[in-house]
C-alpha cells in the first residue's frame, strides 16, 4: 500500500504502518494539550493508543496464523487510523475454514483482555471503573474494556467486519455462496442504515461514520461474491486480452512510448526470445524516459517482480492475484509463451458481458397484460 513504511516482518509476514497513521498521534496529542492536559498526560495518551494498535496487529496476526493452518498465505499486515488489514493471498475455500479465520481476530482480543485482568487480579492492582476514553481513569481498566469493545464492534454481523465473514461462513453451509454472501450483505446494509439512524437521532458523528464504513465494505463484497460466482469454472484463456503487443527487452522505450500513445494498453510483457523476462509498466515506462531517455533499452526499466497465469488455470485464482498484485496486467502464459493479458477491465467487462447472456437466456420478466387476454407474452432466448 502506498504512504506505508515498513516496520519489520515477523513470523513471515511484513507489517506495515500508514503515514497517516501518525497523524492520528499527532491529533491525540494535540488534543489533550489543547484540552490543559500536561505533556506527560498527552504523551501517555499516545503510548496507550500504541498499546491498543499493538493490540489491532496481534488481532490482524489472528487471522493471518489461523489462515497459514489452511495453507493460506498473508502478503501483508498495514497499520490504519481506523485499524489493521491483513491482506490474505485468497479465501478459504470451506465455509467452516473462513469461519475459524474470521473469529480468531476477535478471539484474540479476548485472551488479551482476559489475561490483563487476570494479571491485575494477581497483582492486587485494581481496575477501578474502566471506561474506554483514551484519557484518564485506570489506564489497565482501560485496556480491558477497548480490547473487549475491539472483539465486540468486529463481531458485529455485518461486512465489513469479521462478524460479517463469520455470518457468510455459517449461511455458506445452508445455502451456496452467492447466496450466503447477499443474505450477509443485506444484513450489512440494514444494520448500517440503523447506525445512520441513530447517528442523525442522536447527533452522533461516530454512528455515522461506522453506518457508512458497513454500507460500502457490505456492497463492495456483495459485488465482489457476485463477480466471483459469475467466473466460477472459467478458464482465463476464455477471458484473457488476445489483442496486444509485447516489446523486446532490447527495444528503446520510444518503441513502448509509441505503442502507448497508439492504443489504449499501458503495459507491457517484456519477452526476449519469445519468453517472458519481465514486465514494463507505465509507471516505470515514464519514471525511465524522466531519469534515462528514449533510447535507452527496455530491460533497464522494466520489472521482474510480477504474477502470471495459464491460460488454462481458473479465472477465479488468477483474478485474486492480480486483485492483490502490485502490477494492473497479468501476463497470460501457454508452454512459456505470452498468449494474452488479464487487466481488472476486461474481467468486468466479461462479467458484464455473460450476466447480459445469462439473463437473456432466462428470458425477460412478461410485462403486465394491457389489452387482449394473452398480450405480453415473454419471450425466451
């Protein structure tokens, strides 16, 4: 993700932090100094808003070590003002698999909490009456509620969140997965239409911004298990671009220059030979004719770090890796050889495409009859 800066890998798997993160620090801080707080109190308000984000990551690495059980690897973990986000190289594919994913965030948010108040118990040290402010009180008291609040708000059953995932694992043993994803999604849309409610009833910026978090993360999943069940079974070669170029790794980029303003793609395999070498993006197309020129080669500015597919493999697998891909194309191979690319466009543009068939082969829904007896008849493709 782009503004993040990398803060180590552990147990296998990067972790990130957003640059606005620290914005949020900064706004902590400045609170309380504006509110009389001394410094000392600021900078313990932004210690123990550290302590609750090492808390989201060990939440993240709950999900990410429970989906390496199931052979599922993590990209990444990326620290956000408004959480964590593991990213997992696909989904699972049994129903009671994403279920476990899904509660082991949330589980591990209640063992963190409960092993702070059994170590306060322990210790003697009580813990007052915790609330959840991220100023004054017990500041022990205070981990346990956010952490047991964490673990509550993502249980909540509505996509985004884990409760969300949860819920479509549960229906995905009663129902197909299409299925189970628009029931969840719908639930998702309900619940943040209520949150919205109760935010303008009450004045509550919070509720509205949670109404809308749920509204768009159920809509985008509901169309992302929609797109999902349409290329179920494809191969890609059945969607793949077959009209494209390719350049050599010893072409100048005033060759790849032409070709981009020629047409419409972008970027572009790099071959030698016949083989894939390489990708060249237009990115590093334009950051190299800035540093180097036009004459210099392609192979000095093309990258070797990308995905491919076959052109027989599933369109499902190979969509998710270009979905979590730091390139937008994917090299489209066949014995070793550059058949066709795979861009996000031309995915939706057969998805579009063979829902329009699908829908004229079920044939349209017979309008309401305004003459005759047996005037609008539908009619089936």
């Amino acid at each position: 993700m782009k503004w993040s800066w990398k803060v180590g890998t552990f147990a296998g798997i990067p972790v990130y932090v957003h640059s606005t993160f620290l914005l949020l620090i900064a706004f902590i801080v400045a609170h309380d100094l504006g509110a009389g707080a001394s410094p000392a109190a600021a900078a313990g308000s932004a210690l123990f808003l550290l302590a609750i984000f090492a808390t989201i990551v060990l939440h993240e690495y709950g999900h990410a070590l429970t989906a390496r059980r199931y052979g599922i690897k993590t990209r990444d973990i990326t620290l956000l003002p408004i959480g964590g986000l593991a990213r997992l190289e696909r989904l699972p594919d049994v129903p009671r698999q994403e279920l476990c994913v899904a509660l082991a965030g949330p589980a591990v948010n209640l063992a963190i909490a409960a092993l702070a108040f059994l170590g306060a118990t322990l210790a003697g040290v009580g813990l007052g009456s915790p609330t959840a402010d991220l100023s004054g009180g017990n500041v022990l008291g205070r981990f346990v509620v956010v952490n047991v609040l964490l673990a509550a708000f993502n249980l909540i059953p509505a996509f985004p969140m884990d409760g969300g995932r949860a819920l479509r694992a549960w229906l995905a043993e009663r129902y197909d997965y299409s299925r189970a994803t628009e029931i969840a999604a719908n639930l998702g849309q309900a619940l943040a239409f209520a949150f919205g409610f109760l935010g303008l009833l009450s004045g509550n910026p919070m509720l509205l911004f949670i109404a809308l978090f749920v509204w768009v993360g159920a809509t985008a999943e509901a169309s992302s298990a929609s797109v999902r069940s349409v290329i179920a079974g494809i191969p890609v070669e059945r969607a793949m671009i077959t009209d494209f170029h390719v350049v050599e790794a010893g072409d100048s980029l005033q060759r790849a220059a032409d070709l981009v303003i020629a047409g419409e793609q972008q970027d572009f395999p790099v071959v030698e030979q016949g083989r894939l070498v390489g990708l060249l993006t237009r990115d590093r197309l334009v950051r190299a004719i800035a540093e180097r020129g036009l004459e210099s080669p392609v192979r000095e500015a093309m990258t070797g770090t990308y995905e491919t597919a076959e052109a027989r493999e599933l369109l499902g697998p190979a969509f998710e890796r270009l979905q979590t891909s730091s390139c937008r194309v994917l090299p489209v191979l066949r014995e070793g050889r550059v058949v066709g690319l795979l861009t996000a466009e031309n995915v939706g543009e057969f998805v579009m495409l063979r829902t329009a068939i699908t829908r004229r082969r079920e044939g349209p829904t017979p309008p309401r009859a305004t003459g005759a007896p047996g005037a609008g008849s539908g009619e089936r493709g």
